[in-house]
C-alpha cells in the first residue's frame, strides 16, 4: 500500500494516479480526497498522519509561494515543510519514504552551469528555497529518498505556466537578463520517478526533462500553444533586480507575496541545467517533454482542430 501525501495537488494527484495504473493500493494523505483510492485526512501542522497498513510513504505535500519575509504564510511554510515533514518521518517508522525537494535548495550565489547533487545548498532567497532545504535535510538523514525537480509542469499545472501567462502586459512579456539555458520537469517524468524511487539507494537525486531549454525559445512556445500573441523583451537585469528589492519592501509592509521577487528573477536569468546523470545511473529515464505537453495545450483550444 502506498501513501501519497498532497495527492489533492498538482505533483501528488499525478503521482497518484501513476501508482493506481501500476497496480499498486493508494492512500491518499492531506485535507483533500485525492484523484484515486481512500483518503485518509491529514494536516501538516496537525498530528503525525495514520499510515496504518502503509509500506511505502511518498512525500508530496508542500507549502509553496514566494511569501514576504516575516508574513504569515513564510511562517505556515516552515510549519508545513519542516515541522511537518518531521511529523511524517515520525510517524513513517522505518518505512521508505520519498520526498519531494525542489532544485531551489541549490545555492544561487554559486555558478550554477550544470548542477549535480552535491551543489552546495545555502543562501537561498526565499522562504520557500530555505524550509525546502530544511525538510530535505531531515529526510535525508532518516534514510529518505530525496528527488529534486526543478519547475515541474504538465495537466493540472496552477503555478508556473499560469503565472507566466499572467504576466503578458500589452502584449508584451518582459523577460530578466538575456536568454539562457533551464532544466523543465515534465510532471509525468517526476511521477514515475516517486515509483521507481524506492529501489533506488537512499540520497539525493535531480529529475529533470531528457535536455534543457532555450528559455525565451521555450516561452514563445507556451505563448503559442495558448493562443496568445506577445513579444518578449529582455530587461537588463540590473533593472530587474532593482524592481524586484522594490517589490519586496512594498509587500513586506502589507505582508503580502511580492509582485516580483528576486527569487522569480533569479530563476528565469541565470541558466540552470541539472545533472541527471546519479538517477539515470539507477535505470531512470525521462519521458516526456514540453512539446508532448503543448502539443495536448494546443489541441484541446476550443476551435484548434485535432
């Protein structure tokens, strides 16, 4: 039986799903019922969760955003993602557990080239970058499985691609700095690693698509697939950086997530291409890519024939 926690999410409803379709018996752990098999209510800040019956834990559930330092919602972040996770661990009881990281644990003072596992993990610039790298610390030291995908898309996707299309002004999208190269995940790549992570040795291991991505190449591609017409721009990055320091001041008074952070700037302007090489070593492949999932953007507009 395999619990997945934040399966009413984007990242666990996939995963979910993938473990349904495999045959296996899934638990479905969170505040929501998830998308296949029982739910079990669990809230992170809460009581350890019921894993009655449960051989394997995979550990999806996370407190995301770009939250102004000090507000609310950076402290409900740490209660999720590292009191919580310690609260799963707890209740996991030597049983393998996968969890979920992030590539924003990554030190983004570092040259960031080609980033492997053992990149150094500090300095990170939000609230989310640093309980990410707290929570995977103590997963790692119980023996975890710890996966780090870096901006995970696909179906059901509320965060990245919306939030890019959100910023489309006048026809215009405004890009930091000039053109570079990022590792995407597909959500399809990331879930069939959570299944085939358990026989892997426990560590750390990046997930990532097959190559990486000419970002403004890769932008105009999302654009396209739905049916919005737009004109990237670069803009200096000095100037980026300003407006975001700005914005952050701003909303650190009412408390509220930023309009820009440096952290959004810092993740679209230095190029960041994760080394696959520790999973693809465990028999991990990557399936899918961005087109496969523009294509299914594009064919499902109303009025795009198919």
């Amino acid at each position: 039986m395999i619990a997945v926690t934040g399966a009413g999410g984007f990242c666990g409803g996939h995963v979910a799903r993938a473990a349904a379709a495999a045959g296996a018996e899934v638990v479905c752990l969170g505040r929501r019922p998830g998308p296949v098999g029982t739910h079990r209510f669990w809230e992170a800040t809460g009581e350890p969760p019921d894993l009655a019956g449960v051989d394997l834990v995979v550990h999806c559930a996370a407190a995301v955003g770009d939250p102004a330092p000090g507000s609310r919602a950076a402290a409900l972040m740490r209660a999720v993602n590292v009191d919580g996770t310690e609260r799963l661990l707890r209740a996991a009881a030597g049983r393998p557990v996968v969890w979920v990281s992030s590539a924003s644990v990554y030190d983004p003072r570092q040259g960031r080239g080609l980033v492997g596992e053992e990149h150094p993990r500090a300095g990170q610039l939000n609230a989310y970058g640093r309980t990410k790298a707290e929570g995977e610390a103590l997963a790692l030291a119980a023996g975890a499985v710890v996966l780090r995908p870096r901006a995970v898309y696909g179906p059901g996707d509320t965060t990245l691609l919306p939030r890019l299309l959100s910023r489309v002004r006048a026809g215009t999208l405004l890009l930091p700095g000039p053109d570079v190269r990022l590792s995407l995940t597909a959500v399809e790549n990331l879930a069939r690693a959570c299944l085939a992570a358990p026989a892997w040795t426990p560590g750390a291991y990046n997930i990532a698509d097959a190559q990486p991505y000419g970002r403004d190449a890769a932008v105009r591609a999302v654009l396209r697939a739905h049916g919005v017409r737009a004109r990237i721009r670069h803009l200096p990055l000095p100037v980026a950086a300003a407006a975001a320091r700005i914005s952050e001041a701003v909303a650190a008074v009412g408390a509220a997530e930023p309009a820009l952070s440096r952290y959004a700037v810092d993740q679209l302007a230095h190029p960041v291409v994760l080394d696959l090489t520790r999973a693809r070593a465990q028999g991990w492949t990557p399936h899918r890519n961005l087109a496969d999932h523009l294509d299914s953007v594009a064919a499902a507009r109303p009025g795009v024939s198919r």
